[in-house]
C-alpha cells in the first residue's frame, strides 16, 4: 500500500495494523507508477520477494526501481535486513551495475500496467536477463490507470507445448484479449468486447479465476463500487 509522501506500508489485516516498509527515494516522483512482483526460479530464499516499481510521466523523472522484500512481520531484526540490502528501493542495474531505465524519454508511463509471463518469466515485453525490449506493438487508442492481467495457467493448459499467451487488457468500458506468441514474438489483438462497466484508475486484483475491482475515478467524484468479472466458466459480471 502506498501512502503520502513516497511511503510504502504493508497492513496485517488480522491485526488490523500497519507497518511502514520503506520510503522511495527523495528524487523520485510518483505518477501512476507500476510495482509487479518478479518470479525468480533461482531464488534460495522462499520468504523473500523480489518487486520491480517504474514509471514516471513525460514531464517528471523517469525510475525503475527492484527492491528485495521480506517480512516486517517476521523476527528478523530491521538491521539484519538492510544489511541485506532487504526493504529498500534500490536502482534496478545490469550485469555490469549500470542503471537501467525502462522506457524513454518519449514514453508515457503514467498509469502504466505490467506482467508477468513467457517460457522465462519476464516482464512483457521487456527481457529482464537482456535489460532491452524485444517487442513493440501500438493500440488504435490511448488508454491509462487500466486493468491489466495474463490469464491463469489452468486456464491455458490446452496450450502446454505451445508458446503464445493471452492477457486480458480493460479499459473505459471495453475488454481486450491480446496474445502473445513467443516463437515468433508476434501480437494478436482481438475484437474488442464492450463491458457493462466504464473502468477508470480501478485497482484489481485476480483470485482463482475471478477479477476483483476496486473503487475507481468518475468524473472527478470517487467511485466506490467493486465490481467483479468470471473470467473462467461463464464470463459473467456481477456487482
């Protein structure tokens, strides 16, 4: 959860409690910023994650952030913790510890959406081992702060020993399925179809294969209404 002034909180909602994690760099400016959790298959450390944050609008300075989070709920002290470099935003670098930013100068990525996926679990479309992008692709639209997720595994087991990967895109009030095919490193774009709802700087989280929204932006007035979309069986809406 991120709170005022660049402070990054997690909340135990058992406890009903917050700690604070960390705070952004002070030279860092956030503009509808993206932060997506990385899968590491190497990774010996199973109560540590690893989160990847960028972002930053064309007039404000650009960042691509990693941070290696473990608990604040565990016993491990805090300075055992930083000493790890562990829960702190640090700049993301390539092999040679050079900085790298995603994007450039030209691009927009206020309201940016990411995610995970592919044979190498990287970050579509960017090669996170070669730290370069390997596609691009242009919507016929501008859209921001829009829902953005791959489909689940159970739901493309059909397509086990092929290499193309459906995201499902929302925005305004339409749905978009985009496939990926990674052999030949090609997009799809599907027709669009049309939802019952206009979705606006929604936040959105995936469970099982249920979409859950969360409030939203209406016209200058906070929607507070959470609306949920099937994407498995039947596909249905519900409010």
């Amino acid at each position: 959860m991120l709170g005022q002034k660049s402070l990054l909180f997690l909340s135990y909602i058992l406890k009903n409690e917050y700690k604070l994690i960390c705070e952004y760099p002070s030279d860092v400016q956030l503009v509808g910023h993206c932060v997506i959790k990385l899968v590491d298959n190497n990774n010996k450390y199973s109560n540590q994650i690893t989160l990847l944050s960028f972002g930053g609008a064309r007039n404000t300075k650009r960042h691509t952030l990693m941070m290696k989070y473990e608990s604040v709920w565990s016993n491990i002290s805090n300075k055992l913790k930083k000493s790890n470099n562990c829960n702190q935003w640090i700049p993301f670098t390539n092999n040679d510890n050079h900085p790298i930013i995603i994007g450039t100068d030209k691009n927009n990525y206020c309201g940016a959406r990411a995610v995970i996926g592919g044979s190498n679990n990287h970050l579509f479309v960017f090669n996170l081992n070669l730290f370069k992008f390997i596609q691009h692709d242009t919507l016929s639209d501008t859209i921001q702060y829009h829902g953005f997720i791959l489909k689940s595994k159970n739901e493309q087991e059909q397509e086990k020993n092929s290499q193309n990967y459906e995201m499902l895109l929302f925005g305004k009030e339409v749905l978009l399925s985009i496939e990926y095919d990674e052999y030949n490193n090609t997009f799809q774009v599907q027709q669009p179809i049309r939802c019952i709802r206009s979705f606006n700087r929604c936040a959105y989280a995936c469970v099982s294969d249920t979409i859950l929204f969360f409030g939203g932006w209406n016209i200058g007035q906070n929607s507070g209404r959470n609306i949920g979309w099937n994407s498995g069986r039947n596909g249905r809406w519900n409010s």
